[in-house]
C-alpha cells in the first residue's frame, strides 16, 4: 500500500521532475567541475520552482559556502549537497496522531480556486477505504453550487452530507453539522469553508469565529486545519499562510494540482514560514488522485535523483 | 495592489534620490535591486532578464547619465518598459462581429476564475446595451454549470442550460442555435478548467474553437500565480491563439508579477482585471495606470475620476462659497465624510495618491472606517442648530449626543476637534473646485489616522 502511493506520486511528479531536470538536474550531472556561472543558473532554476527568494537564498548561502569543498568533486556532490539543504528547509515535527475524539473535526481552508472542494471529496473517499463514517459540511455558502459540488462528492464517495441554504451564516452551518455527526455517530467531520483571500479582515474573523464555534460543539475541534496550497501559486502563497495562521492556526497543509509543469517549490517556502507539514499531495481530479506527502521524492523532483 | 513591488522600487529609488549625476554603477545597482523585486513579485525570471537588457540599454543611454534628474529618468524608462511590457495602452473591449452572435470563449486552468468572470463580463456587457447568452460547457467538475446558472438567477443573465446535453460540443452547438434565434449579440462560452498539458482536453478546447469561431478567446489568469504562469499562457496561446487576458483576485495583495509575464510572452493584452467576489467587480485592465501604482507614482487619474464620480460638484462649489463667508458647518462636515465613505475603502482610495502607496499600507483601514461611521453617526445625533453653531455644544449637550449615538464623551469632543481642524484647513487653502476640495479632503482624513 505504502509502496503504491510512493508510486504514485512519483508517476504524478514526473512532469514536474522532468522539466526541473532541464534545469537543474542537467546543470548538476557528470563530474565536470562547477563553475561559478552555473551556481546563478542553480538559483535561477530554483527561483522558476517558486522557492521564493528567503528560500532560495538560503540555499544558495549554504551551496557557496560549500563550494569550493565539492568545487573539484563535480556536480554529483553539489546535487547531494542542495538536495539536504532542501530537505533541512522541508523538515519539520511530525503530524499530532489521530486521537480517539469522536468526531474528529478537519477544517479545509485557502484562498479562492485552490481545490478546496474536491480535496474534500478525496479525503472522504480516504476516510471510507479506511473504513470510517465521514460527514461533508458545505460551510461555503458563499459560492454559486459549492454546496451541489461537495454534495457530489458525498454521493460518489458514500460519505454523508450536511448543508445549510446558499448564503446563510457558515457558522450557523457548521453547528447544524457538528451537532448531527454527534448524534449519528460520524467519525470523521470534514468542513468545506468558502475561498477567501486572505487580506479580507471581516471574511478571516468569520473563519476565526468558526473554529471557536466547532470547539464549543466538540472538544479541541476543529482537530486538524488544513491549509490549501495550489502548486502554481506565486509568493502570495507566503502571505496567505501567515493570515490563514493567524485567524484559526493552521496544523498542516494541502499541496494540489502538482500533475501540471508547476514545480509547487512554494511549499518549500510555506513549511520553512509556518513549520507545519505537508499531509497531502493532488495529483489530478479523480478521488484516489489524493497521496501522502513525501519529502524525499519531491525534493528528488526539484534537484533530480 | 502590487503594493509590495511598488515599496521596492521606491526604495531604489529613494536612494538614488539628490545625488545629481547617475554613474553606470549607480544604474547597476539600481537594476539589482529592480531583479530582487520582480522576482518576489513572481515575474518569469526569462522576462526579468530581457526587461532588466532593455532598461540597461537605455538608462545607460545618454538619455539617464546627462539628465539633471536622473532617479526620474530611470524612473520613466522602467515605467515605459513595463507598460510596454504590459501589451500597451488600453484594451478594455470586446471584438464584436457582423455575424451575430460574437461568441467569447473562456479558458484557463482550474480554479483562476472562470466562471466568476464569465458572469462579470456578461454583467459589462448589458451594462454597454448588449444580450450576452451565457452557456458552461464545464462537463467534468461537478456543479460547474449548476454555478453559472444560478450566478445567472442571481444577476438577471441569460444562461442557456440544457440538462439533457453532456457533450461540450454538442451544448455549445446548442447554445449558438438558441442565441442566434433569440438574437443575442454575444455567447460568452465557460469552458472548464483545464492544465495546459493536458492533451485531451486541449483537443477539446481546439474543436469549440472550430465550432463556434470565437471572435475573442480570453485567457483567464489568476494573480496569485508563480513562476509556472508563463508556460500555461503560453501553451494556451499556442493551442487556440489567444486574443486577451482577464487577470483574476486582484483584490488580494498579490503582486501579479505572473501576470505581467503572461502579457509579456503571449503578447496579448490584459482587457479586465477582477478586483472582487461580487459581478460587479470587474474593472478595465489599465497597462499605464497599474504600472504607475507599482512605481508609486500613484493612480491620480483614477482617483480624479472616482472623485468626480462621487462629489456632487454643485454641493462642493456651494461648500466653498460658504467656505469663503466662513459659514462652513457641522453639516458641510458630515456631507463631505459622506462623500470620502463613498469613494470606496479607505486604504484602496489612498494608494492611488502619489507617495502615499506606503501610507496606504499603514493605515488601519477597518479601524479608519469604523471611526468614520462613528463621527457620521455624532453628528446625525446633534440637532439642526447644534450642527449649525457648534458653539452651542455645552457639557450637557455633549453628553446627550455620545448617548444618542452610542459613543462617549470624549469621541464626540474627538469630531468637533477633527471638523475644526478641517475648517481651519480648508480656510487656509481657500476656493477651487471640487478636485481640489477632494484632495485637501484626504488629506485631513490622513492627519486624523495617522
């Protein structure tokens, strides 16, 4: 099972891997000396992976002051060198286990358009295969049809679905929705909030007031709030994070649409920033399109293996 | 709005700022720091590099090094680099055609906002006396088309939704039947998001393009996008030759600097910005005007036009002629913080003056808003006469305002200091139109949040 997943995100990174590769997997191939050109083209590869300029310029400090050490052993060392440095910057404490809280309550948070509703629809179907109970709350009231969109993938996935009337109080909602997962048993709740981006005051006070609203249904909920990543965004990713963090803490984070060209080395930047893991990966639309993270091979991805 | 790049470059340039002659390391260093700051603003690094050549060639040029001024004539080259950079001057319109109707296809990744825009667009459209039909043929994410027909309930828009139909081809076929026997003028087409390398789909998108000869294909593209922006507006162009660029969530504090890169390699113009949730939120892209915001040389343009947008011009002039007989009251007071709260956020109104692109960012803007729904809320609290002789505010007077508005005493004696000032400001700069009025306006409202 562990092995199929690796697998699968390896399969799903290819493209990723691939272009990368050009960049920087070339640069550092064979063992022809470095020159010192080829460490800017090392930093300009990064920076077209969306490290972001904190990031990359902490890696390149770490590569020049160990340049010269692996100047005459060639590339092959340089490529092991920036793929720990990379791993270092990916470090971080490992996810708090699950707990026997009943429900357990997972907050699906992020800026407009990043996936947050289908990435429901795939942690259902993964909650299902684990063969727990799960309840989709459509706590975007805001959007036209989110609330048919997630009731899909209730349907596909046999989880079950609580909403409230388009444009009622999400909070209203989730309350309705927590207090129904405890009298039917759910094990899992997982909560569809509208996209927001993250300079509204008003629309982060309200996902701010949901998380004090789910504690008062069930203890320490919401248990998880996973952050939504889309592997395209810029360094507004950065931003993003701090706010979502600011207005309701932020245990993890959700990297998706990592099956196109872009390389998603935001999440590098977003780690390093919140020091919260990433959990999981999108790889396409499907719901089995949803794998664990994995550092080594994504950092495999960004440098070459 | 790019507010980020904007306080770089004015960083760099603040330090070249009132050292007479520009030497050629001047320039070089000037032109690292405008690196850094495009790059954090997410502009393709490709794009960086020929941008920074062109700057270099010409801030080089005997253009910037014998200039008396030369931080500005720096300034100037990069401002009209990046506007050229932008795809040029203003685009903000649609292609109609002879042979109705004027189909508009719009394409573009998951989740950079199609639909959304789709709706706006069509919202513009009636606006201008046009009958957009609007049809999704997004078969694939579930509840696409249920969303853009009840974006079309919601706003009074024409979507042609048949059920039955699960064929983009064969719905869009169906859309152009019914437009052209109702007579719609345009058929805004929502196609669904798709990844630019994915084959199949971007087949898909090349046959509707066959189908319904578009006269305009719009590449919806999301400002909070990195560096990978490039290569899916390039492909998108490749397949089925883009005609424009809607730039999405410009109401966050993206820098946008993918989007400018979008422009620059597909060469297409950037016709709308969205600057918001709402349908109403969609602007004209404006290259020169947007560009002058990332400089800080600020939107005066824009700000010109909301002002005389919103000031009664009559009213203001009458203002001033009161002004001038030293009649300015509690009233004039309130009517003109009426005004300002029309403008629009606090925050968006102040980037738009030049240099105050920073101070914008200082500024507590929902704070700024609550203070001043709370000074409106004193003054229509007080009595016709207490507004028109504040003198008369005894101590009691006072108090029963603070209750009446659900504020204290203090707050009330707060608005009585802050309209004596702005009369004595006014009194100062004495007469001129409603412009001028608008501007010695903002900046008393400055001084109060400051």
């Amino acid at each position: 099972m562990a092995n199929s997943f690796l697998d699968r995100f390896k399969q799903g990174l290819s493209r990723t891997r691939d272009i990368l590769n050009a960049d920087v997997g070339d640069l550092l191939r064979g063992r022809r000396p470095l020159e010192p050109a080829d460490l800017d083209a090392i930093e300009e590869a990064l920076l077209a992976a969306d490290m972001g300029v904190p990031a990359v310029a902490e890696a390149m400090e770490v590569l020049r002051a160990r340049s010269r050490e692996v100047w005459t052993e060639g590339r092959d060392a340089m490529r092991g060198l920036l793929r720990q440095e990379l791993l270092r910057q990916l470090e971080q404490p490992a996810p708090a286990a699950r707990t026997a809280a009943r429900p357990w309550v997972v907050f699906l948070v992020g800026v407009n358009g990043v996936g947050k509703t289908t990435t429901i629809g795939k942690l259902a179907r993964a909650e299902r295969a684990a063969g727990r109970t799960a309840l989709l709350v459509a706590a975007d009231t805001f959007r036209a049809a989110a609330a048919e969109q997630l009731q899909v993938w209730a349907e596909r996935t046999g989880a079950a679905f609580h909403r409230g009337a388009e444009g009622a109080d999400p909070s209203a909602v989730l309350t309705d929705g927590l207090r129904a997962a405890r009298s039917r048993g759910h094990d899992t709740v997982l909560v569809d909030t509208a996209g927001r981006l993250h300079t509204k005051g008003n629309l982060m006070a309200e996902l701010a007031k949901m998380s004090r609203v789910a504690a008062r249904e069930v203890p320490d909920a919401p248990h998880e709030t996973l952050l939504v990543l889309d592997a395209t965004l810029g360094g507004n990713a950065l931003a993003q994070a701090r706010e979502f963090a600011k207005a309701g803490g932020v245990t993890g984070l959700v990297l998706t649409k990592l099956d196109g060209t872009a390389k998603g080395g935001v999440a590098v930047a977003v780690v390093r920033e919140l020091g919260v893991p990433i959990r999981h990966v999108g790889l396409g639309e499907a719901a089995e399109d949803l794998v664990p993270f994995d550092a080594s091979s994504f950092v495999d991805a960004l440098v070459g293996e | 709005m790019f507010d980020a790049l904007s306080d770089r470059l004015q960083g760099v340039f603040r330090s070249l700022r009132g050292r007479g002659a520009l030497t050629p390391e001047d320039v070089d260093q000037a032109l690292r720091e405008i690196r850094l700051a495009l790059l954090e603003a997410d502009v393709h690094f490709k794009v960086v590099k020929q941008f920074l050549e062109r700057v270099r060639v010409r801030a080089v040029g005997q253009d910037v090094l014998k200039s008396l001024t030369p931080d500005q004539a720096v300034l100037r080259v990069v401002r009209d680099e990046m506007v050229a950079l932008f795809g040029g001057g203003d685009a903000a319109r649609l292609q109609g055609s002879s042979r109705l109707p004027a189909v508009v296809l719009m394409t573009g990744l998951q989740g950079s906002g199609k639909t959304t825009s789709t709706a706006k667009l069509a919202r513009w459209l009636v606006q201008g006396g046009h009958h957009p039909l609007l049809v999704s043929t997004d078969v694939y994410r579930p509840a696409a088309r249920e969303q853009l027909r009840t974006l079309g309930q919601q706003n009074n828009l024409q979507v042609h939704h048949p059920e039955s139909l699960t064929q983009p081809r064969a719905i869009l076929e169906s859309a152009l039947t019914e437009a052209r026997s109702v007579g719609h003028d345009f058929l805004l087409v929502d196609t669904a998001g798709r990844l630019h390398i994915d084959d199949e789909l971007m087949a898909e998108l090349e046959e509707l393009k066959r189908a319904s000869q578009p006269t305009e294909v719009l590449y919806v593209a999301d400002a909070m996008t990195g560096q990978d922006a490039v290569k899916s507006a390039e492909e998108f162009h490749k397949r089925v030759g883009t005609t424009g660029i809607v730039l999405t969530k410009l109401d966050g504090d993206a820098r946008g600097g993918a989007a400018l890169s979008a422009a620059s390699v597909t060469g297409c113009p950037i016709k709308f910005a969205g600057v918001g949730e709402r349908v109403d939120e969609l602007e004209p892209f404006q290259a020169d005007r947007m560009v002058g915001r990332i400089l800080g040389m600020g939107d005066v343009l824009g700000l010109i036009e909301k002002a005389e947008l919103i000031v009664d011009r009559e009213k203001a002039e009458e203002q001033v002629r009161k002004l001038r007989r030293g009649e300015f009251t509690l009233e004039d007071y309130r009517d003109q913080l009426g005004q300002v709260r029309k403008m629009g956020p606090l925050d968006s109104v102040l980037s738009m003056i030049p240099g105050l692109g920073n101070a914008a960012k200082d500024v507590d803007t929902e704070q700024g808003e609550r203070d001043l729904r709370r000074a409106l809320a004193i003054i229509d609290s007080m009595t016709p006469l207490e507004r028109r002789e504040p003198s008369v505010l005894n101590g009691s007077r006072r108090k029963r305002i603070a209750k009446g508005s659900g504020t204290h005493v203090e707050d009330v004696n707060r608005v009585l200091k802050q309209f004596v000032q702005a009369r004595k400001l006014m009194k100062q700069f004495g007469g001129g139109g409603a412009n001028k009025m608008m501007k010695r306006l903002m900046g008393g409202r400055m001084a109060q949040f400051r």
